[in-house]
C-alpha cells in the first residue's frame, strides 16, 4: 500500500493542529534549523504498522501538552492491490501505543470479505469452547491471541512473538490438533493482509570502516553493522563470510577473497550508474586477523578512511538503501533520510535525485529532509513540504510550499532554498548554446501548473522550460538577468492592468520585443477595453470540473492548479478539446 498522508500527533515537537503531511513518491520536507525536520523523520522513520517494538516512542510526548503520542496513518493501495483485493478504498491505520493499532476502512471490508479467513475462523471459535490450557500464563496469552483474531477487522494482530510456543503446545497435543489446524490458517491469512503494509525504514549515519578484526567482529554488534548490510547486499550471509575467513588451506582463502570481491565489482557497477563523479570501486583484503577496505580510483589505491567524507556518505547511503531493501525488488518501503548529501558536491547531490527517482519507480516512497537548494526537484515542486515553529515551539507542517502554515517570521528563511533553487537551476538548466529551447516566464504558479498541464498532454518536441514569477511585477527581474546571461525567452502575462503595466516596462526599459510578450487573450498589443486572465482559457466543462468556479477559488487557486497538474501527469485527467485550441493558440508558434 502507499502511504497518502501521516499525522503526527503530541510527538516531541509536534502537537495537534498542523501535524499532517501528505506524501507522495518523494517528499522534500524543508524548514530552517530546530524547525521539527529531524522529529518528523523520526516519527515516521520508526514505525512498524504490525507492532510497536520500540517501548520508548511514545515516551517522546509534546513538551507543551505532555499527551502521549497518536500516529495516524492514511493508505491508498496500488493498482494491483486493487486487482487483487477488489477494493481502492482508503485504509486507515491509528497507532495508540505499541500494542494498540486500529484498523478502518478497506483493509476491514477486505478481512470481512475474505471467506477463506472467515470460515477458518467460525471453526476456529466453535472448537475454542472445549480447549483447556494447564497453566495461566499460557491461557492469557491463549485469551489475547483468540481476542485479536476475532477483532481483526479492528486491531492489528501483533501478538506473533506467542504464536509459535503456544502452536507447538496445540500441535503436540492430538485433543487440538483440529483447532490448531483453523488457528494457523487464520494467522497465515492475516499474515498475507499484512504483507501489503508499507514498512518504514530510516537510514541510519553509520559507516563502513577500513579495518576490522576477528574480536571486533565476533565481540561488538555496533562495529559489524555496516559489514553486515554489505555482505546483504552481495548475497551472504556474517556467519558463512566469517566460516570461510577462517578457512586454514591458502587456495582455499584466496578463492573465497576472490568471490568477495567479484561480488563487490557487480555491486560497483551499480553504484557507479549513480555516483558519476568519478569511477569507484571497493575491494577488500584479508590477513589472518583482520581485513582492510581500499577504494580505487583513476588507477590508485587509497584506505577507505583516506576518501573524502561526500564519497563515504554516497557509499554508506547506498549500501544501507540495497541491504534494508532487499534492493528495492518488492517494493512498498517507505524510506526516510535526515540531511542527505551535505559532504557532496552539487552535482554528485543532484546524482541522488536521480537515484531517488529510481527507488520510487517499484512503488517505493522517500521522505528526505534538506536545506540545500540543490537537493530540491526544481521542476517538481509540489513535492516540497515545509516545517515552521510557531511562538509556543510547536512544529506547523505546510502541504504547499506556496502557502506556509500561519504567518510567522520565519517564511523567508523557511523558503529559502526554493527560492535559491529556482535561481540557481536557471544556469544549470538552462543551455545558452542551445537555440532551440524555449524559455517560458508566466506571472506565477497557477499560471505554471496550468500551462505544463497543457505542455504535458500535447508533448511537444520541441524543448522548453517553464519559470514562474512570484507575481506579474517581478516579470522584468526574471527577464533582465535571462539577458545578461544570454538566454532565449519567451514572457506570457494576463491583459489586465496589472498584465499591460508590466508590458510597458518590459518595453521602454528592457527593450523586449513585442514578438516575445504575449497576452493571454493570444494578443502582442496591449487592449485597456478587457481584461483575460488564463482562467478565461479553460471552458466551462473544464472550470466545473478543477474547481475554477468553486467560491473559493480565488483564495486557493495554487492549489487547485496544482492538483490539477497532478492528474494530467497521472493520466487522471484531460483537458477538453475547446481548452486545449485556446492554449494552442497563444503558445504554438513558440513550440512548433
């Protein structure tokens, strides 16, 4: 199932208004320092939806409140959840404590409505009034395991740690082996109900040494950890690595190191489709008490602890993704990281959204924190969450980066990296030496949303970027430094006051051509005697139908073309054949 939203509540910094964030397959969760990022991360990276086993999370109670924390998690299911289990409904899952999660919605009609678990059950129950169990302790347990399964369509089932002892016991004894047959049955089917939960997963700042030895690795688990993922990664398991090092015949060591480090370059060549800032590989070496990691690079061979701090991360982060993973074969993980790439450069940062995106293709889900502009997807930012502290020191999430959360001081450094993203990217996007492209500046977002909806349905061939203004007046700021830069563009404004007050400046102070400025109303040249705004565009099946007439829509216009723009990515939604010829009118002698 993929996680639509989670709301955080009375957990450490987040108390019980503005605590939802809604996800989607990657979220960019921003916010200036000791805003509450970290907490979220945590929040979320250590759930478990079948059983809380961390006693000490929900001892993490808001300061201001001191409530236990509340977690409340929304699923949708994917595509071929719904083949299988005949239902799109929403599943919504509470978390009380660690022993109690609720269930409603579509899981609890897909449990009601499986017969096989149904009719397990009713036999299950009938035989339950002749069992006897000789000793309290395993009758209570008894008692819960029996209470759970006949409240599945409500709780979670989380007593598996009692299952096998007290099925043992059942199986052994030939008066319950019927029961224990329908018992089992039961705990398998809900076992395969539970299979479609996500599983959360945060990547921990643990690295892979240089060197280890026998002690350290037969003596402390901390040490070993960043071995252990490694080895997953490969296909072995620490206890066979560790039966082969101490192998006693010499061709038989150098073998087993050979295998290691053939399965090592495969697991590089992976690497190195992401990490391009240089061609690495990793290779290890063994004596009789120790084994040391070297990294090779342009023919040279350095200690691992010799590298620079951005490769180690880059390494460590992608082992720890592959091992917790299961290299992301089955999908539905819910990955979450705190600060990603801060040793990197910029490219190698950028290297990571592109390994992020290759994450989420098989139903998986990121949720990362930054406030580096580069680590920010310029041209998808829809996926930008914000977190901003009110005046009590409650953490306030905002769902749409254009419209934070209460009006609090902090917005302009809270934005900052957009902000900085946008004009940072224009140069790296942007390619001076290409004509071709085409350099679109609308007055703002909605404009933005509705046009690369457009864009996307039609696909045109020809390249283009799409760069919203923060308002019509700011059109010319955009614009001058698109000039000193060299950069081709293209200016698309409404006719209203506002719209023809902007065409002048650009005109008389910036010298733009008529050519490059065009109204929405399709027009080069000013008209006082109407106003169009790319509202006016759409027909009116297409304004009933994205919320364009709705009373509101003034107010929250961002975010009705935003989620507009979502749907026709998603192939969800198609603009009529009367909308689309307006748009063509205005942009296709630009992109034919």
């Amino acid at each position: 199932m993929k996680v639509k939203s989670v709301k955080i509540q009375n957990f450490k910094s987040f108390a019980e208004e503005n605590n939802r964030i809604d996800l989607d397959k990657i979220i960019t969760v921003i916010g200036k320092n000791e805003s509450g990022k970290s907490n979220l991360i945590q929040a979320i990276g250590n759930l478990d939806l079948t059983g809380m086993d961390n006693s000490n999370y929900f001892e993490n109670s808001n300061k201001n409140n001191m409530k236990k924390p509340l977690i409340s998690i929304v699923l949708t299911p994917y595509k071929n959840e719904k083949n299988i289990y005949k239902s799109n409904k929403e599943t919504i899952i509470t978390i009380n404590n660690r022993y109690d999660i609720n269930i409603e919605g579509g899981l609890t009609e897909i449990i009601a409505n499986d017969k096989n678990f149904q009719i397990n059950r009713e036999k299950m129950n009938e035989l339950n009034k002749n069992i006897y169990l000789n000793t309290e302790d395993i009758r209570k347990k008894f008692r819960n395991i029996i209470e759970m399964i006949n409240n599945a369509e409500s709780k979670v089932f989380i007593h598996y740690r009692y299952i096998d002892n007290i099925m043992l016991l059942l199986e052994e004894n030939s008066d319950f082996t019927e029961f224990a047959k329908y018992l089992k049955e039961c705990i398998q089917c809900l076992g395969q109900f539970y299979s479609i939960f996500p599983q959360f997963i945060l990547l921990d700042n643990i690295e892979l040494k240089t060197k280890y030895t026998k002690r350290n690795l037969e003596d402390f688990a901390e040490d070993k950890q960043m071995l252990v993922y490694l080895l997953q990664t490969i296909g072995m398991d620490f206890e066979t690595f560790m039966g082969y090092w101490k192998l006693q015949k010499d061709d038989d060591k150098y073998n087993f190191v050979e295998e290691i480090n053939d399965k090592i370059a495969v697991l590089m060549r992976e690497f190195n489709k992401f990490y391009k800032q240089e061609e690495v590989m990793l290779k290890v070496n063994f004596s009789t008490d120790s084994l040391n990691f070297v990294v090779k690079t342009n023919n040279k061979y350095l200690n691992l602890n010799e590298r620079s701090n951005g490769l180690k991360w880059y390494l460590n982060m992608y082992i720890q993704l592959l091992a917790k993973t299961k290299k992301y074969d089955i999908g539905n993980y819910v990955v979450l990281l705190d600060e990603p790439g801060v040793y990197l450069h910029v490219n190698a940062q950028k290297e990571i959204l592109n390994l992020f995106e290759d994450f989420t293709s098989n139903d998986n889900q990121i949720i990362y924190t930054t406030q580096l502009p580069s680590m920010i997807y310029q041209n998808d930012l829809y996926r930008v969450r914000t977190i901003i502290k009110d005046k009590l020191g409650n953490s306030n999430i905002g769902n749409k980066y254009y419209s934070l959360p209460h009006k609090m001081n902090s917005k302009q450094e809270t934005i900052t990296p957009i902000l900085t993203a946008i004009g940072m990217n224009m140069g790296y996007s942007f390619n001076a030496m290409d004509n071709e492209k085409v350099n679109i500046i609308t007055e703002g977002i909605s404009d933005y949303n509705y046009l690369k909806a457009f864009l996307i349905q039609n696909r045109y061939k020809k390249e283009y970027n799409i760069i919203p203004s923060s308002g019509v007046d700011n059109v010319h700021n955009i614009i001058s430094i698109l000039i000193g830069w060299g950069y081709n563009y293209k200016i698309l404004i409404d006719q209203d006051r506002e719209g023809r007050k902007e065409y002048k400046v650009l005109n008389s102070k910036l010298l733009v051509s008529q050519e490059d400025i065009k109204f929405i109303d399709g027009t080069n040249k000013e008209n006082n005697s109407i106003n169009y705004s790319i509202e006016d565009l759409f027909s009116e099946e297409d304004k009933n139908n994205i919320g364009i007439n709705n009373e509101d829509y003034s107010n929250e216009k961002a975010y009705y073309s935003l989620e507009l723009l979502k749907k026709v990515e998603n192939n969800e939604y198609k603009y009529s054949d009367e909308t689309l010829e307006r748009f063509k009118k205005i942009v296709v002698e630009w992109l034919s």
